[in-house]
C-alpha cells in the first residue's frame, strides 16, 4: 500500500508487518515516534504483541534477551545515549546469538547536549557482534527492517540487526513509501537454541580459556554467514516486493575517477553532488555503504576517494575512511563532516570532491 | 523541484502543516518531503519547515536556501528572522496578515488565517488551527489541487468546520 | 566437596530426628518436601554454602516448569563450569543489572505462547540492592509475573566480600578494612513501596519456612519478591559448619526477621514469632563473626537500637496501628 510517513513510523509500520511476539520500549529523541506509534499498533489490537515498558536502554535490551531466549521474535528502538547505555547488553545479546532487531535513530553524544544526527552512538557498537545496516530514504527504512528479521533470524546467522536511521534527517522527514504484505517472507522464527523446559540447559555459565575463544569465532562464522544470507534476503525482497537493494548502492560509477562514499542521508545527498560534478565535467561516483557489520570491501579499481565519515573515532580518524582504507588499500581523502546534525549540502559535498587531497583529513567547518 | 520555507512559532502547528501539504502534493501524485527543522522546542519560539514537491524522487536531506515560497504563519516573526533570507528573485511569500503585508520586490499573498479560525471557533490548545485554512490557501495558488486539499483535511480532521476554514481562505486568497 | 555435601545435608536431618508428638505437624510439612533434586551434588560452591542450600529448597518449591535468572553472583560459579552444570533446569547467566529486565522480557514471551512457566531472578545482594536495584523496581512497578529473589550474604561474596549495600554496620569488608560506617540499606521497605502481590523474608536456616513461602509465591501471578538471608563462612569469617546456627542467631537477636506480606498485609512466620517477645542480644551474633573484629561498642549498641527499632516497626505493622 502506498502511503506517506516518517522514517520512524515507517520502521513502526515494518515492525508491525514482521509481528514480533514481544517489544521493549523506552522513549529518546529522535526515535520516540517509532515506539509510539507500535504503542498504538499494539491498543488498537494490529499488532498482538506484548508491549513492555521498561525503566532504561539498559533494560529494553534486557528484556529482548530474555524475550529472544524462549524463542519469540522481539524489537526493540534507541538512539544515542541510549544505545551506549545498553552497550553491556549488545555485547550480551549478540553472544548469546539472539536474533533481536532494533532501530537506532543516529544521534550524537554529549557533552554538549545535541540531538542532531551522527553515526558516532552505532559506530561505537562496531565490535559487538550486530550486524548494521544504514538507511537513507523512508521507503529503505521500511524495506530494511522487515529483511532484518529474515536475516537475523537465519539459522546460518542467529546474530541481531541494528537498522540504522539518521535522527531528524530520516527520523522525521515525511516521504512516500510503500508497505507490503510480507506473507512468509519472514519464515517463522525457530531459534535452535531457545529455552526448552524439557531439555534444561545452562546458558552463559562459566566459559574458560580453552573454550570461549570457540565462542567467539562462531560468532564470526555467523557474521560471514550473514554476507550471502543478505544478498539471497535483498534478491528474494526483490523478487516479491520489486525493489532493489545491495550490500552496497554504487550510482554513475562505471567510468568514474572519483568516488564519494558515505553512508545514510549524505550517502543519498551525495548523488546531487555527482550530478553537478559530472556537469562540470568531473567524472564523478557515488557509493553508499548499507552495510558497516559485516562490513563489505566495495570495488574501487583505483579510483580517487573520497570518503565522508559521520563519526570520528579519536586519536585514530573518520572509522569508515579508516576501514575503506585498511580494507581496499586505498588512500581516501577522509572528510569529517555532519556531526550533531552539522548542515552539510550538496554542493559542500560537491566542494570536498575538488578540494580532495588524497591521504589527508579534512574537517567541514574547521579546516575550510 | 518546488521548494517551501514555512516559518512559524511553536504551538502554531507549522510542522504540521508541512506534513499536510507535502501529503496533499503525494495526492496529487508527485513526490514531496516535509522536514521540520529541530532545535530546543519551545512553545513560541520560532519554527522551519521545509517542504519539497518534484516529479522525480527527492535525494536531498538539507536545508532550503533558495526558497520558490516562503510561508510565514506568524507576521512578528518578521522581525526576528530574516524570512526572505536566500528567496529566489522570482520567489513568492504567504503572510498570515491581518493587516495585508507586503513584501517589496515579492508577489505576496496576505491572507488573515486568524481571523479565520477565530471567526469559526478553531481553537486548540488556546491557539487558532491555521493549517487547514492554510491549506485552502495554498490550493488557491495552485501548489496543490483543490481535491487533494479536501481529501487531506477530511482525513486529518473530522471537525467540518476545518473544510469550511480552507474554503474561506480559498476564497480570500486573491490571484 | 565434602564440606558442600555436609552443609547441604545438615539441616533437614536436624528437622528428622526430632521425633516428637509436639513436632508431628512440622516433620509432616518437611517430609512434603519433595525429593527431587535440581540442584545436583556436583556444585562447585564452598565448603558450607548457604547460596546453594536456599537454592536447593528454591527449585524444589519451584519445580521442574522453571527458569533461572542468573545475574553475575556466587551462583554464577556454583552452577559449574561449561560443558557441564550443577542444575537441572534452565539457568540463564544474564549481565549483573539486568536479571529482573531479562526476567521481564522471558515473562511475558512464556505468557503470550500461553506457557506457565515459573521465572525466577535468584541474585545476590550486590546485583539485587545495588546495581540491580533500577531494573528490579521497574519490573516490579510494570507486574511482571515473575518471583525475585534476593540471597543475602551482605557483600559481594563471588569476588572475594567487597562491601555492598547490603553490608551490615561495623562489618569487615575488603573495601571497608576499618568496619562500615554506614548501615544496611532497607531494600525491604523499598520493595514494599512498590506494592508487589507477596514479599517475604526467608533465612538459610530454616528451609521449611523459606520452602513455604517459595512455593506459596509461585501461586500468585504478578511481581513477588523474597529476601533470604545467607550467612558466609568465608565472607562473615566463621567455620563452615555453623551456617545454620549463624542464620538461627541472626533470627534469634531480631537482626533478621521472617515474615511474609501478602497483599499489603504483614504476617510474621516461623522462630521469628518468639523473636518479636524475646531476644537474645546482638552481640551473641556478632561476637562470633570475625567480620565484626572492629565494631566498636557504639556502633553495637546502635545496631542493637537499630534491632528494636526494627521490630517495632513490624510489630505495629502487625497490630495495624501504622
């Protein structure tokens, strides 16, 4: 069905579409619309889920574990400090390999206070076994989410999702997008490991040397797994629902010498810039990363790059300029720009493409 | 691409209003974004929204700077912020006026939405509902159709006396 | 391993040999006690354990349709090591805030697929009056059908008896070398603040009143929550025979007190009845405790002040005068 929305309702209307049996919820800027508006999927009875509002991030997540543990879809929905107070239990839900799907509305951090978008809260959670996807219109927020369960869910997979929305941006902008009727899309979940009253078991006991490090490289398999999963979920979403996704976007790449890469809104701006540049006479690309965890290598056959980073990772750099580089070798001209909602247009981006100075970093609005 | 600055104050509704014309001109089958633009909400402080309406899907997340229209739903805003700031030369301005506001150098449209809302008891929250007489006026201008402006006020509220503000501000709205 | 099974086993034998026409009545409510055992012999608990002795009665008044909730605690390694475990049920080891979170969400998954499931946080003092405290008022303030409870072994025992908030006044702790300063903090009377259907008080040393009460919690659905008391040999610094006669002294000076509140209304229960008249008094517990080496005689007479405050309070509370 055709319909008008917020990114955030979008992912609400998703949520709704995957019918998970249990959702935590607790309220921060700016992703509070997307657990209010389940709150009214869930009273007006279009979602039969329980509906639990607990007291912290901390505990949302918590509370999806114990959720996830007997074996029921769960949700959940975050953003900044929210995320990094839960960040004890990414790490636990992930270990535990529970298929948990959540929206993080990207904020920045404090001090100062800011609520304007910044991909610094998720990129923080790099390492602690989700997988990550980042959106950039309504329509992918709603597509996103409904293929994060499939994933998630995957017996290869059995690790949770983080759909990634710029705050604000896409939290909050109102778009045309399309829901569906996911159908069996989404399989039903059969979580191998679920709590089985008749099959007791310990879960998360004591683990030694000799043996957590096989833990820990499961979750590495599970991660790897994940690429091909993806690309079979992205292709069959393709095949229903008619629209297109991959690990990566790449738009007017083909004869390109510089490539602009970024991810969420930017990495949707970015083709504007492509366009003025190619009028000038640049042949200019763009590509979006969708997917930072498992993080996907995309084909730069030597091109210029430019990559702008949402996030900085102090006494180190732009992280996904960083990974680019360590990953395909090459020597990106890193621009760090749009932290805490920073505004940054078309034409700036266009402007880092001519100023690039490959090897180098440049700050928007500090080294201009 | 058409391009909106609407300029409010909160509590006036004005993102609201984004909403509803932006979802009048999907109606109308084109493509169209409404973003508000956040800092510290406060009842009364000034308030932008930006609305973009193309034939072709809409790439851009940033704020307009080149305005074709500019909305000010609150007159003394005026003298607060530079509303015509980055307004292309042929650019337009609506002005809730009730004193018939011009704008030199700009074909401006003051219509006295207030008054309208007041005149029919379209009060919330103490304050008079502005976005659907707003609506009828935007339709009066041609930026979205009469059908769709009915379609999206009759969804949105159930109150018939909302229909009637669009119609009178239709009416007052003069080309 | 020896010392674990004798500390297991001591009590209830106690209760048999007894045979008397004025304990027929008492002897028949232990014998319903089943005998089915989740707690297996192969724990890797101390010599002595009180944790693992009001674990043993726990599941047991459980029975088998149960889950664990296991924050980090004693219990975290008295379970036993991966591959292998000590309990004969599902325990699931969650992150030490989060076991009455964790308990929230696994509730509510059981009662949507129409299961009746028991959930059952059993955490220690530390992850239940400290760092747990957040997540144990919101899941009892949102009715999470679930019992709580907390064993008390007034510090963090599990890393060597750091103080907590549980840490009586004057106790030795590793992180209070000169005796605390501070009193225990009343985790009953903030519970009761949130109004859950049953709350009670248990103590290692009387299993049948603490069997009781679980099973009696695990009637009633919605938010219940126990308070056992579990004195440590290590940690309290006495022998690892005398477990249960330093949890009888502490019910016997009136420093714990068992009662149980069901429905707002306060009952006490078991060798707490006599206690409520007579006391012995608390320096009969607390001499004999190396962790109060250092109280000073001040600080024994305000813990003293502290007991008859205390039961006071209660007996009012029972007279429903307050």
């Amino acid at each position: 069905m055709l319909t008008f929305g917020t990114g955030n309702k979008a992912v609400a209307m998703a949520v709704r579409d995957a019918k998970p049996v249990v959702v935590a919820a607790y309220p921060i800027t700016p992703q509070t619309e997307i657990v209010e508006e389940i709150a009214n999927f869930v009273t007006e009875g279009s979602l039969a889920a329980r509906y639990i509002p607990v007291e912290s991030e901390h505990s949302s997540m918590a509370a999806c574990i114990g959720a996830a543990a007997t074996g029921v879809r769960t949700f959940t929905a975050t953003s900044s400090h929210g995320l990094v107070y839960m960040c004890e239990m990414m790490h636990m839900s992930a270990g535990a390999r529970l298929p948990i799907v959540m929206a993080n509305a990207n904020r920045a951090l404090g001090p100062g206070w800011n609520i304007g978008a910044e991909h610094s809260d998720s990129i923080s959670m790099r390492d602690t076994g989700w997988l990550q996807v980042y959106v950039s219109t309504v329509q992918e927020a709603y597509d996103a989410t409904l293929m994060a369960f499939r994933i998630a869910e995957h017996t290869d997979v059995l690790l949770p999702v983080m759909i990634n929305l710029d705050g604000f941006l896409l939290t909050h902008i109102t778009q045309t997008f399309e829901t569906v009727e996911p159908g069996d899309f989404i399989p039903p979940i059969a979580t191998p490991h679920a709590i089985d009253i008749n099959n007791p078991g310990g879960y998360g006991t004591l683990t030694p040397g000799n043996t957590h490090f096989k833990f820990r490289h499961d979750i590495e398999r599970g991660m790897q797994a994940s690429i091909p999963v993806i690309v079979e979920t992205e292709a069959e979403f393709s095949r229903r629902f008619g629209r297109e996704y991959h690990l990566y976007e790449e738009y007017r790449c083909e004869d390109a010498d510089v490539v602009i890469i970024a991810m969420g809104t930017l990495g949707k701006e970015m083709e504007v810039a492509v366009d003025i540049l190619r009028e000038e006479g640049t042949r200019a690309g763009a590509i979006r990363m969708r997917w930072f965890r498992p993080f996907i290598t995309p084909e730069l056959n030597g091109k210029d790059v430019v990559v702008i980073d949402r996030d900085y990772s102090f006494g180190y750099g732009g992280v996904l300029a960083g990974e680019l580089q360590a990953k395909s070798g090459c020597q990106p001209f890193s621009v760090i720009a749009g932290l805490g909602g920073q505004e940054v247009t078309y034409d700036d981006i266009a402007e880092f493409v001519r100023i690039r100075r490959p090897g180098t970093e440049h700050w928007f609005g500090v080294d201009d | 691409m058409f391009e909106i600055r609407l300029h409010s104050r909160g509590g006036q509704g004005g993102v609201t209003a984004a909403k509803l014309i932006a979802y009048a001109a999907f109606l109308d089958g084109k493509y169209a974004t409404a973003t508000p633009l956040y800092g510290a909400e406060r009842r009364g402080a000034p308030v932008v929204s930006f609305i973009r309406i193309d034939d072709e899907p809409i790439r851009i997340y940033s704020q307009i700077r080149n305005p074709d229209l500019v909305i000010v739903l609150d007159e003394s805003i005026m003298q607060l912020v530079d509303v015509l700031n980055g307004i292309k030369p042929e650019g337009k301005v609506f002005i809730n006026s009730q004193g018939g506001t011009e704008v030199e150098g700009h074909q401006t449209y003051p219509v006295d939405l207030t008054s309208i809302s007041l005149s029919l008891d379209l009060v919330l929250a103490g304050n008079p509902i502005l976005n659907t007489p707003l609506i009828g006026a935007i339709a009066k201008m041609g930026i979205i159709s009469q059908d769709s402006a009915k379609q999206v006020i009759a969804e949105t509220f159930r109150d018939e006396r909302n229909v009637e503000a669009a119609l009178r501000a239709y009416e007052e709205l003069k080309i | 391993m020896h010392g674990v099974a004798s500390a297991l086993h001591a009590e209830p034998n106690q209760y048999f040999i007894i045979i008397h026409v004025k304990y027929l009545k008492k002897r028949l409510d232990t014998m319903a006690i089943p005998d089915e055992e989740f707690l297996l012999k192969t724990t890797s608990a101390c010599a002595g354990c009180p944790s693992s002795l009001i674990l043993r009665y726990v599941t047991k008044a459980a029975g088998a349709d149960t889950v664990l909730v296991i924050p980090a605690c004693c219990t975290s390694v008295i379970q036993g090591v991966y591959p292998t475990t000590a309990m004969n049920l599902p325990v699931y080891n969650v992150a030490f805030a989060s076991a009455a979170a964790v308990a929230s969400g696994m509730s509510e998954a059981f009662r949507a697929e129409g299961k009746k499931t028991n959930v059952i946080c059993y955490a220690g003092d530390g992850g239940t009056i400290d760092i747990g405290i957040q997540a144990l008022s919101g899941a009892l303030e949102r009715g999470t059908d679930f019992l709580y409870i907390c064993y008390d072994n007034e510090a963090y025992s599990n890393t060597g008896m750091q103080r907590s908030g549980a840490t009586p006044l004057g106790a030795v702790t590793t992180t209070t070398p000169g005796g605390k300063k501070d009193h225990k903090k009343d985790l009953d009377a903030i519970v009761a603040a949130h109004n859950p259907v049953y709350q009670a008080t248990a103590c290692a040393a009387y299993p049948q009143d603490l069997y009781n009460k679980v099973e009696k919690a695990l009637s009633i659905p919605g938010p219940k929550f126990m308070h056992i008391l579990a004195p440590c040999p290590p940690g309290w610094r006495f022998p690892s025979e005398k477990t249960v006669e330093m949890g009888k002294l502490a019910v016997k000076a009136g420093l714990w007190v068992l009662y149980e509140r069901e429905n707002g209304k306060l009952t006490i229960t078991g060798a707490s009845k006599a206690a409520m008249k007579k006391r012995i008094p608390v320096e009969d517990y607390l001499s004999v405790q190396g962790r109060f080496r250092k109280i000073t005689a001040e600080e024994t007479a305000e813990v003293q002040k502290t007991v008859e405050d205390t039961i006071a309070r209660l007996q009012r509370e029972v007279d429903g005068i307050c």
